[in-house]
C-alpha cells in the first residue's frame, strides 16, 4: 500500500476512477484514528502524522481531535492517506470535486417490478 500525501492521493484517486470507467470498481474507506493506532502508526513510522503529537499527549482531554486515515483500493492497487484534522475541510472539498466528476460512470440499479401476492 502506498502512503501517499492528502494532494497526491486525490490525483491518484481521480486517475483510479478515470481508470474504472472501462473495467473494475473503487472502494474508498475513511476512518478516526485513535491514540493507539496513532502509536501503532509511529513505532511504524518513526515519526507522529501532523498533528498527531499533541494527540497522544492530551489523550485524556475531552477536545481531542484524531486525524483521519483514508484509503482506496482499485483491483490490486491499494494507496492510503492520513488527514490532519486541520486539513480535513480542504480534503473533503477535492475528494467531493473527485466524486461529482466521475459521477456519471455510475449506473441505475436494474429494478424489476414485483407482482404483488393477493391474500385472501
């Protein structure tokens, strides 16, 4: 899986869609981290995600705000991201520019209309 900067990861995601447009599905995944995933994350890492410092610090705190891990797969190509809480609202825009734009490879679900059974 690659670990891909927030700007990165919307082009990569745009170029996953591009691509699924003749074959294949994309699956997006969004998740909070909590302080344990977030020490996970740094013994892996050997370095806090932005902002994910003060987290660990002030994990008794009420306030706390946890960054958010995302992820998408296309066929056996998987790409992640971590967005700082700060950075969430300027994510959450491109990632729905994203979606409105390959929006119309999306197909109608085939309902058939069901008889419905008289009881007597």
């Amino acid at each position: 899986m690659k670990e891909l900067d927030p700007l990165a990861f919307t082009v990569e995601l745009g170029q996953f869609y591009e691509k699924s447009k003749t074959a294949g599905n994309v699956s997006v995944t969004m998740k909070r981290m909590t302080a344990n995933r977030l020490i996970k994350t740094s013994k892996v890492k050997k370095e806090m995600p932005k902002g994910g410092s003060a987290v660990v610090a002030n994990a008794e705190a009420e306030d706390v705000q946890y960054p958010c891990l995302v992820r998408a797969v296309y066929k056996k190509n998987k790409i992640s991201t971590i967005i700082a809480p700060d950075d969430f609202d300027r994510f959450q825009n491109a990632y729905s520019t994203i979606i409105r734009a390959y929006m119309d490879t999306l197909k109608k679900k085939d309902r058939s209309k069901k008889v419905k059974k008289v009881s007597k």
